[in-house]
C-alpha cells in the first residue's frame, strides 16, 4: 500500500498544492469579497461539497489528472451557478405582477445556482475527466503493447 502512496512522488506533490491553492483562494474569496454572492457564500459555508476532499483521494490513487478536472470543475461550477443561476433569478423575477402571491413571489425568487447547475456543471467536468482518463490509458496501453 505504501508504495501506491509513494509512485510519482513529485506529480502528487504539485498536484497537491495546485489543488490546495485554488481551493484556499476559492474558500477565502468566498468568505471575504464574496460573502453575499450567493453561491459562494452557500459553497463556503459547506465546504465546497467537500470535493477538495475527493481531489486528495485522487491524487493518493494516481489519478492526478482527474484530480484537476475535480478542482477546476468546481470552479468553474461555482461560476457558472452564479451567473446562470442569477441570470434565471432575474427572468423569473421579472414576471411577477402585483396579483401573485407571497407563495408564488417566493417561488421565482429561488436561485438554481447549487441545484441543480453547480451539480450538473460539475458532473460534466467529472465525466469528462474520466474519459479523457480512460482515452489516455488506452493510449498508454497501446505505446506499450
């Protein structure tokens, strides 16, 4: 086992501290000048979904190039929820007249930022770091065969 550990030594390292900065500067813009952008504040105050979590399991398995889909995934999830989930705030918003309800005001004022975009987002960067991890393996078997 401690050789699984140990293959790789300095890819694992660099993959480590990429994927630490990133989700460092991610935690700390999102709990400073972020705060009130909502899917931030909701992605800080549960730790990113704790895939920094998931990007070190990565990284002690070799699997570092996943680990970099998982990371920027996050990323660019977190953006992307924001700005789509915003922008489809704002459409809803904007057709509320003066005869809907509390209930129904309340209803358009849900943003879709973390559910479902951040997740699907996310999820298309995942499966498509694992195909591109099952294409290169294919590769590598092939050079070698």
């Amino acid at each position: 086992m401690k050789r699984i550990f140990m293959r790789h030594a300095k890819t694992k390292l660099i993959a480590l501290v990429v994927g630490f900065v990133v989700y460092l500067i991610l935690q700390i813009l999102s709990m400073t000048l972020l705060r009130d952008v909502y899917v931030f504040g909701w992605m800080a105050d549960h730790l990113y979904c704790y895939t920094w979590a998931a990007v070190i399991v990565l990284i002690a398995f070799d699997q570092t190039l996943l680990s970099y889909f998982v990371t920027f995934g996050s990323v660019c999830a977190t953006i992307v929820g924001e700005l789509l989930g915003g922008f489809i705030q704002e459409l809803r918003m904007s057709q509320v007249t003066a005869d809907m309800t509390v209930e129904e005001i309340e209803f358009r004022r849900i943003n879709y930022g973390v559910l479902p975009i951040w997740f699907i987002v996310f999820f298309l960067f995942l499966i498509v770091g694992i195909a591109v991890n099952i294409i290169q393996k294919k590769k590598a078997r092939q050079v070698s065969a």
